[in-house]
C-alpha cells in the first residue's frame, strides 16, 4: 500500500497547494504505470544509471517501490554508478551513502539487486589524458571527457549485463533540463520513439535494449517535491538532499575539474559554505590549469604551427602540483596507479615533446624549446 501524506502533512511541511500535491501523485502514479507496462511487455530486466543527482535518485526509488508495491517478479535489477575519479567530492560522497544505504534497506531485501561502482579505463581517466597524453584542458571544441570519463565505460557496463530484448535501462533524464538535452530527446521522438504520456522511450537495436526516461515531463519542483516529503515516508534518507548537497536545489552538479564551462558556480558556490569552505584549493587549481595551459609556452607547436599537447616540462610540474595538493587536503585526487602509468607514458615517444610523424629539423626544434608555464 502507498504510504503518501495527507494535505494537511503537505501544509505542515509547507505545502498548502492541492494542486500541487494532485499533480505530484499523478505523477508517481503515472510513472509506476509506465514502469509496469514495460515489465509486462517483457522487459523483466532493469539496468538503473544512478549519478548521486536529484533526478536519477528519483528513478532508482520510484522503480524499486514500483517492483515492490505492485508485486512484480522482476528476474534482475543493476543499479550503475559511474565514478570518473573528478566527482565534485559532495555528490560524490552522497552517491556513495546512498547506495550503501540501499544495499543495507531491509525494505529492499526481497528485491534481486546489484550493485556496480565503475570507473574509466586507465588509459581515459583525466589525469592520465591530460598529464600522460598531454591533451589540453577539455573546451567546447574539444570535449574529450564525457566520452572517456562516462559515456565508455557506462556502455561498457552496459553489454556486460544486458540481456537482449530483456533488458530496459531506467534513466532520469527531463526535458527543460538543458536545450541540448531537450534537442537530442526530441530528436529520438521524431525517429520513432515513444515520447508523450509522461514518459521517453527509445528502443536500441545495437544494444537490443530499451531506454526508458519514466520522469520526463516531470518539472524540478516535482522531484523535489517527492525527495522532500514522499520519498521520506518509504524510509528513503533524501529529505536533507536539496539542503545540505544541492544546498538551495539549484546547483548542477559535474565535475570539480571541469574547464568547459568558463566559470565553475557550483564549485564557487560550495566552497562559500563554512563545511565544504576546506575544498576551495581544488577550485583554484582549476583556474590555475586553465591559465597555464593557455599560454603558447605550455603547448608543443603542431607541424600547421598551432598548439598542440602540452609539453613533458608544464605536465611535470603540474602533476608536482597535484601531488602536493593532495597532501595537503588528506584526500585522493589521483591514485598512485595513475601516478606510475603517467610516468609510463612519459618514457613513450608518443607523448614526449616531439612525434614520429615530425621531421628531424623539427624534433630538434621541439627539443630545443624551453617551456615556462
């Protein structure tokens, strides 16, 4: 049986809308219906992608209430949460609470989870990209990480545990989220996903998988709306969510190291706060990466003349730099496997401060250059 507060719970809590409590248990109800309807199409299988953010921590309560409410013999569910080893460290943490909090949910027990933390292959984590490679910051025209960092080993999980025309992948994906999202969405409605009726659904025959986004149309309030006051009342522990991580709900959240956004404000903002106020250092070395990384001296001149990597000399020190941040924060920015994989790359002539596809006079010309970041 549904356990949802009744209005005056609502105007308690600060909700005196009826309105508002209507739509939102509309919502949930319109959702476990969606979520039931795949099951009896035959999608016993259920792969949920969690990323520790409101809207994905929606989804992974919704769909296992749904399984336990409604009764449903689902054969499997993985919950997938990709670490990319840069999480800004607040979400980070709670993703991690949060999914210990499941796997010890008496409430839970009867359901057949798993659970499974990922990360990047070595050779496509951050540091190794940038201070191994030499690839420059990630920008807008040259977004290497979200492919390496999540999108690689996400699919990866993925054929590991599908089971073809079995299997449907839970999203938390919504419209009016982002118009590049709200574009890539559309675009899979128009070539024959079923999208409407509160939901996204998009089959994929690479994968022989469905998607499913069960809360599409729902807006921000919505969410959290049922972290704040529903979830709480299943035993879900997200009512301090918007408080004490999102601090105020209109963060998001990504990266601490992200240099494609030209102003960090939720790192800015997080670091206002007395308990995160330890991590600015991690802010300023963000900044510090991209000033130094701009200048023509921290680069390798291509053969066309325009920068290229960044030069052995400025990966050095920067790593130098991490290092010691990292001591001095008592916390892991970089694992002492990347650190030595790093150093392999540095002994390799790809990576070093010329090419093979150079000419000699310019191997020479490279080996010659003094570099000051």
């Amino acid at each position: 049986m549904d356990l949802i507060r009744t209005p005056a719970h609502w105007k308690q809590e600060g909700i005196d809308s009826k309105s508002d409590n209507k739509r939102l248990l509309e919502r949930i109800k319109e959702t476990k219906q969606v979520i039931m309807n795949f099951f009896y199409r035959g999608y016993d299988h259920w792969i949920i992608t969690f990323s520790g953010g409101k809207d994905s921590t929606t989804v992974v309560i919704l769909a296992l209430e749904t399984a336990l409410q409604k009764g449903l013999s689902v054969q499997r569910i993985d919950v997938v949460y990709v670490d990319t080893l840069i999480e800004i460290f607040v979400i980070y943490q709670y993703a991690l609470k949060f999914l210990d909090f499941l796997r010890q949910f008496e409430r839970l027990k009867a359901l057949p989870l798993f659970y499974h933390i990922i990360q990047p292959h070595m050779e496509d984590r951050f540091w190794v990209c940038l201070l191994g490679k030499g690839y420059p910051p990630p920008h807008q025209r040259f977004r290497w990480c979200t492919q390496r960092l999540k999108i690689k080993p996400v699919e990866a999980a993925l054929k590991a545990y599908i089971q073809p025309n079995r299997t449907v992948i839970l999203t938390g994906v919504r419209f009016g989220e982002s118009v590049a999202r709200d574009q890539r969405m559309s675009l899979s409605c128009r070539r024959g996903g079923e999208c409407g009726q509160g939901v996204w659904f998009q089959y994929s025959s690479r994968l022989q998988a469905a998607y499913l986004a069960p809360i599409a149309y729902w807006q921000e309030c919505d969410v959290w709306d049922f972290l704040n006051f529903l979830a709480p009342q299943w035993g879900y522990p997200t009512h301090h969510l918007s408080r004490e991580v999102y601090n105020g709900q209109n963060l998001r959240f990504g990266c601490w190291m992200c240099t494609v956004v030209s102003q960090d404000r939720t790192m800015e903002r997080l670091v206002s706060q007395p308990q995160w106020a330890h991590l600015r250092p991690l802010l300023e070395f963000r900044g510090k990466i991209i000033e130094v990384t701009r200048s023509v001296e921290s680069r390798l001149l291509r053969p066309d003349g325009k920068p290229g990597r960044l030069s052995l000399e400025t990966r050095r020190k920067l790593l130098e730099e991490l290092l010691f941040l990292q001591s001095t924060l008592g916390m892991t920015l970089i694992s002492d496997e990347e650190v030595s994989f790093i150093q392999q790359l540095w002994e390799d002539e790809r990576y070093q401060d010329y090419s093979p596809r150079y000419t000699t006079d310019e191997r020479n010309h490279f080996k010659g250059l003094t570099f000051k970041p």
